[in-house]
C-alpha cells in the first residue's frame, strides 16, 4: 500500500475506536508557550517528551532550522497570533545539534532543482524578478549564533508585547538534552 493509502486506513481505525481521547485538549497552550524550532523528523517526538510537553500544553511553530529571518515573514506572524490570540506567554527558540539547515549550501540546493528539471530559465527569471535564491535558501553556520539571531529578532520586534520573556535553547536531537543560550527572564531583568 501507498503512504496515504496507509494514513488514511490508520486514520479510520483511530477514530472508530477513539483513541484521540486521550489527546483531547483546546486550542489555547496549557503551559502558555509558543516554541519556535526545527522540522527535523527526529524531534518530532522527542522534542516533547524531553520538555514534558503535553498536547495543548504549547503552539509549535516549525521550519526548516527553525530560524526567524525576517521581522514580517510568517514564521514571526505565528509566533505574534500565538502571543495575542491564542495566548501564550512566553516564547522558546530552540535549535538543535547536526541540524540540516547548518552550512546548508544554497548552491547546492540550486544544483538539485537543475537535477530534478527545473529549467535554468526559470531561475534566471526569478532572479530577474528580484528573487535572491542565494540569501533565500542559505542556512547557518552555527546554530548558536542562528539561535541568538532569532531570539534578537524576536525579543526586538516592535509588536512583541513588552515583557514577553524570550529565550533561547539547543537540544541535542539523540539524547534530548538542552543547553541554554539565552534566559529572556535574565534578558528582560538586566535590561
Ligand atoms: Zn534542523
């Protein structure tokens, strides 16, 4: 059988026999956080549990690298809905060790998209129309200074209601471990 194939057979089953029961929670984060932080597949699970996250207990705001770029982009606006319309309090950034976004290349990607078919003309137009593939698609070096950058953005944001501690982590995606980059209580004291 094919994935969705799959999903949806898997899916019929949990709903006829309820087991979303034990997940049932509202939309409103129990523990009033918004966490900012990385797609990867292997915190999916794991991020949670190291944190004793429940569901309903935070809104998860994913991407790639789980970076904030820019002031108005969308992953800035779900952490602002999340602080005034779904009530959360506080805010985590958290990267994570051996991340795919960490000296991601954009070259690299660009040779991919050549590779899969994507025709060069259609790059050359969007390069033409502004687009800059190269900052687009660029990660980071490091994820400490990736994670310092997003909490600055974050913590300077003239929406971001004042007051509102920000802080900083990296989690190691093996054993789940966080190490603290930046304490937005400490931020917000000495400021
Ligand atoms: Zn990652």
């Amino acid at each position: 059988m094919h994935t969705l194939e799959n999903i949806l057979s898997f899916n019929r089953q949990f709903v006829e026999e309820k087991q979303y029961e034990q997940y049932l929670t509202d939309r409103f984060p129990d523990k009033k956080l918004a966490i900012v932080t990385c797609m990867d597949t292997r915190l999916t699970e794991l991020l949670p549990k190291a944190l004793n996250l429940r569901n309903g207990d935070a809104k998860m705001i994913k991407s790639a690298g789980g970076i904030v770029t820019q002031p108005f982009g969308n992953i800035m606006r779900s952490v602002l809905v999340a602080v005034y319309e779904l009530g959360a309090h506080e805010v985590l950034v958290i990267g994570h060790y051996e991340c795919g976004m960490t000296g991601l290349n954009a070259d690299t990607v660009v040779g991919h998209m050549l590779e899969k078919g994507i025709p060069q003309e259609t790059l050359e137009t969007l390069e033409h129309a502004g687009i800059n593939l190269n900052r687009w698609l660029r990660g980071f070096d490091s994820v400490q200074d990736s994670v310092e950058r997003s909490v600055g953005i974050i913590r300077n944001h003239p929406l971001l209601p004042p007051n509102t501690p920000v802080h900083g982590l990296i989690i190691d995606p093996t054993t789940g471990r966080l190490d603290l980059v930046t304490d937005g209580n400490e931020y917000l004291a000495n400021k």
